[in-house]
C-alpha cells in the first residue's frame, strides 16, 4: 500500500472514529434527555397516583363508616330481634305448656262426659242441669217464671219444665232425650256400622216425638199452650238431626212439638211469651174498642140531653129577659113614684111619721 493510500484510510478512519464518538455523545443527552422527561413524567404520575389514591382512600373511609355505622345498627336490631325472639319464644312455649295442660283437661272432662252420657239417669239430669243454666242466664227465676219438676194438678205427669205465662197460661218442656245410639255412632269405626247406628239413633228421635206426644203436656184443664217443648242439650246432636232429617222440624210441628237447643230455648221461650203477650194486647184491644164505643153512645145521649138543657134554658132567658124588660121596669117606676110621694117632692105633704130610705119603706110609730 502507497503511503498515500495509507494516510488517506488513516484519515477516514479518525473521521469515522470521530463521528461515532459524536454520534455516541448525541444518543447520550437524547437518551439522558429521555430519561429526565420519562423521569418527570414518572414524577407527575406518581403526584397524580398519590392524589388519586388520596381522594380513593377518604372514599373508602367514608364508605367503611358508614358501613360501620349500617352494622352497629343492624347487630343493634338483630340484638332486639334476638331479645324479641327469646320472649316470643318463651311465651311460645308457656302457652303450649298451657295447650297441652288444656287439652289433657278437656281430653279428661270428655271422658267424664262421655262416661256419664253412657248413662239414662245420668244423661235426663244433666239435661235439666243445662236447661236450668240456661234460663237462670237468661234471667229467668225459678218459682216465679218457670218450675221445675212440678206434677199437675189435673194429671199424674210431671213436666220436666213448666213455664208460667200471664193469666195462668202455661208452657211444658221435657228435656230427656235419647243418645246412645248417637254416642254408639261416634264411637264407631266402621262405615257400617255407624250407618247402622245412625239408622237407629233418628228412628229414636221419633220414638221419642210420638212420646213425648202422647203425655198430657197439653192439657186444656192446665190452661197450657197448644204446644210442648222437646230439649235437646246438645247443640251438635241438634244440628246432626236436623242435617239427617230436614223435614222433621214440619212433622214435629204437626205433632205439637218444638225442637230446641241449648241456643234456641231462650228464644223460643222468648217467641212463645211475645205471641201470647201479642194475643193478649189483640184482646185488651178488642175491650178498649168496646168501651170506647159504649162511651161514644153515652156521649151521643149526654150530647142530645145537653142540647135539650141548653134550649130550656135559653127558652128560660127569654121569659128572664121579657120580666126584666117590662115587669121591673114597671114596678121600678112605681117604686120611684112612692119615694117623691113619701117626701112630697110632687107637692103634696109628705106623710107623718114616714121615712124612706131607698127603694125601701119604713114606718116609724110614735
């Protein structure tokens, strides 16, 4: 190689040389450059971030007293409702306590009542038991508006009831009723034979219809009413006949007899008494109307003899009138003329011995 050659590749070698390291030195501050903004940048979003995290975090604070506040007042009413579940079960409890108390109660008094409705006697007196509450509730007085157990006086029966009506009118009331084919029913298990012992339970209540018919509860010499009262004490027995047999309130009434329940007596009875007060006031009517017709023929006479009065007396006045008019006219002249005379105002002397006073005259005797 010519050394021309040479220092010519040794030049351009120190200008590359020096290019690159100028180059180098530019990328340098560009990247120093870079990294100062990217660092500011960096800088400003870290202020940002911190601000925005600042402003999150007092968010979040808010928000989580507020949620703590909602929680206090939510463990607040679930402790309430805690409390208010305590009490409400405890008093849950005391009353199912007191159910089941009730219920062997009642479960014993049923089997007492079913023991002693398995027996007649039994059954008739706590039919008249019942009967006798009820009218004593209903404010009626024994002796006074019913009696009890009383025989009549024209007859050997003896009513279970009687009930005293006004003007000795009476009303009779048997309360024995028959319940053993009923009770047999209930107690039942099979189809058949509750149809059986249903059958047989309402040919009873017939029987026992035709029978009570059959007593002199209805005695004219009694002065009862027309009809007889049937007790049944038992409100669901009364109301499983009347299911059963809907035509058996018209054939009882043909029959004279009323049907009544524990809730009915009171008003039947009260039916009963209105009826007759009713038939009684027809007839208190009926009098009043026949006074009152004697008395406007009375009026009638009285008028026609006043009239007579009334024209004698007027006829009397007349002749009244007429004497006052002419006759004292007359005689008061006469008397006026015996007075100037008596004191010579006429001129003539008056009489000796005379004195007049007024229309009177009086003579005075030496």
């Amino acid at each position: 190689m010519s050394p021309l050659l040479a220092a010519l590749l040794a030049a351009l070698a120190a200008l590359g040389a020096a290019g690159l390291v100028f180059a180098l030195a530019r990328q340098r501050a560009q990247l120093r450059a870079l990294l100062e903004l990217s660092s500011q940048r960096l800088e400003n979003e870290r202020v940002k971030q911190n601000a925005e995290l600042s402003a999150q975090r007092a968010n979040v604070e808010r928000v989580v007293e507020k949620l703590a506040e909602q929680l206090k007042g939510y463990e607040a009413l679930v402790r309430q409702f805690d409390a208010e579940r305590r009490e409400k079960y405890g008093f849950l409890d005391k009353s199912l306590r007191d159910a089941s108390e009730t219920t062997g109660r009642l479960a014993a008094t049923t089997e007492g009542l079913r023991a002693l409705l398995d027996n007649s006697r039994a059954r008739g007196q706590w039919g008249e038991r019942m009967a006798d509450d009820i009218l004593r509730a209903s404010g009626l007085k024994e002796g006074v508006q019913y009696l009890k157990n009383r025989a009549q006086d024209t007859s050997a029966t003896r009513p279970d009831f009687t009930f005293l009506l006004p003007e000795g009118h009476r009303l009779h009331m048997d309360v024995k009723f028959p319940l053993d084919n009923y009770l047999r029913m209930s107690g039942a298990a099979a189809p058949e034979e509750r149809a059986r012992f249903k059958a047989e339970f309402l040919r009873d209540v017939k029987a026992r219809v035709k029978e009570v018919q059959k007593r002199d509860y209805i005695n004219p010499a009694e002065q009862t009413l027309d009809y007889v009262l049937l007790f049944i004490p038992n409100e669901q027995v009364y109301g499983f006949i009347h299911e059963s047999l809907p035509g058996l309130i018209d054939e009882t009434l043909a029959q004279k007899v009323v049907l009544c329940s524990p809730f009915t007596l009171y008003a039947v009875l009260a039916v009963v008494r209105q009826a007759f007060d009713n038939f009684h006031f027809a007839q208190s009517t009926q009098g009043i109307l026949k006074m009152f017709g004697s008395f406007m023929e009375a009026y009638g006479l009285f008028r026609d003899r006043f009239g007579r009065l009334g024209e004698e007396l007027r006829k009397a006045q007349g002749v009244y009138d007429d004497i006052e008019a002419k006759s004292f006219k007359r005689l008061d002249q006469s008397v006026a003329k015996l007075e100037r005379l008596s004191k010579g105002q006429d001129g003539s002397p008056a009489l000796p011995g005379e004195v007049v006073s007024g229309k009177t005259l009086s003579v005075e005797k030496p």
